[in-house]
C-alpha cells in the first residue's frame, strides 16, 4: 500500500480493522465474540478461589480481580502480580483500573485464546497467589528474568526520558 500521510487519519488501523472483518466471513465476527465471552467468563469462574472478584456475574468480554487480599495480607499489589506475569512469560492486563475497585486488574482474554493458554493463565495466577504467601519479597523483587529489572514508575512518571 505505501506510505500514507497523517492527514489522512489512522488509514492503515482502519484498514487492518476491515480487512479482519472480511476474514471472519459472515458468521465469523459473531462467533468471535461469543469465544470471547465464554473465554472471560471461563476465567472469571477458575480464578474466583485464587483472587477477588469484585463484580462476581456473568461477563461480556471481560472482567475485573482484585489483589486487595493480596495486599492486606502480605503487602503484594496489583503490579506485583502484573511483575510475576512478566517474568513467567505473560504479558500482564491493565492494572489499577477500573479505579473503583482497589488493586484491580482487568482481565480480557480474547477470542483467539485456547482452552491450554487460558488453563496456563489460571495456573500463573494460582502461582504468584502461592508466591504472595510463601515468598513474597520474590514477588516485590520481579521481573527478574528480563534484561531490566524492576524500574522506579514513580520516578519515570516525574521525569520521562
């Protein structure tokens, strides 16, 4: 397709966007989203004994935990979790949103997720709540497998590079 000059708006996304679409073919986009929701809703139920749930119903496409016992207990939060993610090969959700719900992290599998990737995700989570337990300075210490460690956000946050 070439460049496209900016003026032009976010062509290349809007391309991408329909492009996906036709690949669905006609029933595609409304199974997408049904894959969608049974994969939240799949995970919501497996990762009720693990974390918080603070909006415990039937969900659409996503859903929230909460590390709030977590940090209560043994002073691990929403980014400590996000940080073991990191370091046993997941990217990790949005954190601390939405902010009406205390060390939230919001959960979105989509609908190209497995049933093997999401069990794996439920296994990470069960991990890192055994970790908050047993050995939760590691946690407060991670990513430890990255070529950069933990960096200070509030510092990067007052003076961006």
């Amino acid at each position: 397709m070439g460049p496209v000059a900016g003026f032009y708006g976010n062509v290349g996304v809007m391309v991408r966007a329909a492009v996906y679409l036709r690949s669905m073919g006609g029933d595609g986009l409304s199974l997408a989203a049904k894959l969608a929701v049974l994969n939240a809703n799949y995970l919501r139920v497996s990762l009720a004994e693990s974390l918080d749930i603070p909006y415990n119903s039937l969900c659409k496409h996503e859903f929230v935990l909460s590390a709030r016992n977590l940090k209560e207990q043994y002073g691990i939060t929403a980014i400590d979790i996000a940080k073991g993610l990191i370091d046993r090969g997941i990217h990790p959700p949005t954190v601390y949103f939405p902010l009406i719900v205390a060390e939230a992290l919001m959960i979105e599998p989509t609908e190209t997720e497995n049933k093997e990737t999401l069990d794996q995700f439920i296994d990470v989570i069960s991990d890192i709540v055994r970790a908050a337990a047993e050995e939760p300075q590691t946690l407060k210490e991670a990513p430890g497998t990255t070529p950069v460690g933990r960096l200070d956000e509030v510092l990067a946050a007052r003076k961006p590079r």
